[in-house]
C-alpha cells in the first residue's frame, strides 16, 4: 500500500468508530440505572409507631402493601382498606412483623356510599387516627362512570379519597399531631384539568391520550386537595401533603392496558422499562414512608415530595382560585353536606 499500512486497517478504523457509536446509548441507558439508583429517596426515620393508628387504602399490594408492612413493623395498628379480600395480605404482614394488630376492612372508592360505611365504621370503632395515607388508585378505565354518576378513574383516585379524608378530619383532630398523605404521580404535569371536565363526560370520544389526561386531572386533583386540606387544618397539628411515589413496579400499567387495549405493548414496556428501570414496591413506598415518619415533617404541610425531597408542584396548582373552584365543585359532586365538610380552623 502507498499509505504504509494495510487496506483493512481502514476497515476496522470504521468498525472501531461504529462500534463506539453504537454502543453509546447502551452506556447511556447503564448511566441512567446507576443515576436512577443512587438517586432513589430512602426514608432514615427510625420512628417507634407503638400506640398509633394508621390507615392504608389500597393496602393490600403494591405500593400499600410494602407501606403496611413497614408501618406495622414499627408497632402501629394498621388498617387495610381495600375492595378485594385483604385477609391474605393482612396475614403476610402479621407473620413478617409478628405484630398482630393488623385489620383488614373493605372499601370501595368506586362507590360513595361505601366511602360513607367505612368511615362510619372508623368513626364509631377507632379511638384514634395518626396517619392517613390515601394510596389506592388506578390508571385508567376508559370512560366508564359509578352508580353515583362519575367517571370511575377520578372516583377512585380523586373523589373517593377527597370525601373519605372529610368524613375522618374529625378523628384526625382529635389524634393530633397526625399527618394526611395523598399518593399522586407525576402525570399530574400532563393535565387539562377544568371544573367542566372534572367529571369526564359519558359517551364521549375517547383515546390513549385521552385516558392519560383524565389520569393526570385526577393526580393533579390529589395535590390540590392535599393543599386545600393543609390550608384548612393548619392550626390544628393535622397536617396534609402530596407525593409522588417514582415508576413503580406495579400491575397497575397492565390493568390499566387491558382496558385500552394495548395489554401486549404493556407486556413489553413493563419488561423493557418498568423492570429494567423502575422502582421496585419497596423502594417506591420510601418517600410514602418519609412523609408519614419523618420528624423534621412535624409541622410541614402543604407540600409535594419526591424522591423524599420536596419538589415543585405542577402549575394547576399554582392558582387559588382555580384551586377552590375544584374544591367546591368536588364537593358538589360528592354530596358533601355542610356538618362533614372541613372546616377552616
């Protein structure tokens, strides 16, 4: 050769350059799970719960379960509140956390009047309520709506949760100091929430994008009544904050993708994604358990976390007065009367 070195070294100059190129998103994608790893919250409280009271929706799996666990090893009295048969659930946590102090009640957030049963029943039979963490949720339906004429994905995320949390603020007064904890999610950035679609009308057209916005209304709705519940009880040691929990490894993507139709797509994003870098139950439950024990939380309300840090909330909550105009109307929809609604202290 002319050039001094052999014709293939060219060759294996590109392979080489092609080589680095191509492997450059496999580093990135190695880079992003060790920064999603040391980046994950870890609650450090090491908070005795003997004596105290906590409830639990959507206790028994997931996110819920792993938080009951934790919270009854701590010697709490825990409270399942599910709408599927926790019986199960409630005796893995006694047999992990020989704490036998754990009850399993049902609940329907899909049904108001169950919401009203239940916490009748808290009301009449709970000496006290330390902390109330409003887990139970789920990711989309399509346009279904209750017995009680609402969109089924805001019920159970934003409507159940909103009238449960009123009907027990009386309990949570008299257990004070005690703490409200809203799971919500950061769809609560992608969101087109107004007071005319809070409860998403039948028979409309809907669409993936579609459901994902009604999802991240009803999470945005869990920030703003997390707020309004943190502005109304401030002066009387309750206090109420928001969360969000980071990508779980939860079923609730393929329940949610049974109903939209793409269950295999879900199979495989779950598989490629949720797994490979989502969190795992139990690291997704630290920043629920940071919130609900941390003692420089005493007296913090009215905040968002994530990761166990604070962190901004999304703009739809930055405006009072279309914070209040969600509450009211939610209140409506509800049929919150007057002696069972918050009041200002």
């Amino acid at each position: 050769m002319a050039y001094g070195y052999p014709f293939y070294y060219a060759y294996l100059k590109y392979i080489l350059f092609a080589g680095i190129v191509a492997s450059l998103p496999v580093v990135a994608l190695i880079f992003l799970k060790v920064f999603q790893k040391i980046t994950v919250g870890r609650c450090r409280s090491m908070v005795c719960l003997v004596g105290k009271t906590v409830l639990v929706t959507g206790g028994c799996s997931g996110l819920g379960f792993q938080t009951a666990m934790v919270l009854a090893s701590r010697g709490a009295k825990v409270i399942l509140a599910d709408k599927v048969d926790g019986n199960k659930a409630k005796n893995k946590i006694i047999e992990k956390t020989h704490n036998t102090n754990v009850v399993f009640k049902l609940l329907d957030l899909a049904s108001l009047a169950s919401v009203r049963k239940f916490a009748q029943d808290i009301n009449s039979n709970e000496e006290r309520l330390d902390i109330l963490i409003n887990n139970a949720g789920v990711g989309s339906v399509g346009n279904k709506h209750t017995e009680d004429q609402l969109h089924e994905t805001m019920q159970i995320n934003h409507f159940g949760p909103f009238l449960l949390t009123h009907l027990l603020t009386d309990l949570l007064k008299k257990s004070a100091p005690s703490r409200i904890i809203f799971v919500s999610s950061a769809a609560a950035f992608i969101s087109d929430l107004t007071v005319d679609n809070l409860n998403y009308p039948k028979n409309h057209p809907m669409s993936i994008y579609r459901n994902q916005l009604i999802y991240g209304n009803s999470k945005l709705c869990n920030i703003i009544t997390a707020n309004g519940f943190a502005e109304r009880l401030r002066d009387s040691g309750v206090t109420s904050n928001s969360l969000h929990p980071g990508m779980v490894n939860t079923d609730l993507y393929l329940k949610s993708a049974k109903f939209l139709g793409i269950k295999s797509f879900a199979k495989v994003f779950r598989a490629l994604v949720v797994l490979t870098y989502g969190k795992s139950p139990e690291e997704g439950a630290q920043t629920i358990l940071h919130v609900a024990l941390c003692n420089k939380l005493k007296k913090v309300t009215g905040k968002h976390f994530w990761d166990c840090r604070m962190f901004p909330t999304p703009p739809g909550t930055w405006n009072k007065k279309f914070a209040e105009a969600i509450w009211d109307k939610s209140e409506e929809l509800v049929g919150l009367k007057q002696e069972e609604k918050c009041k200002d202290e």
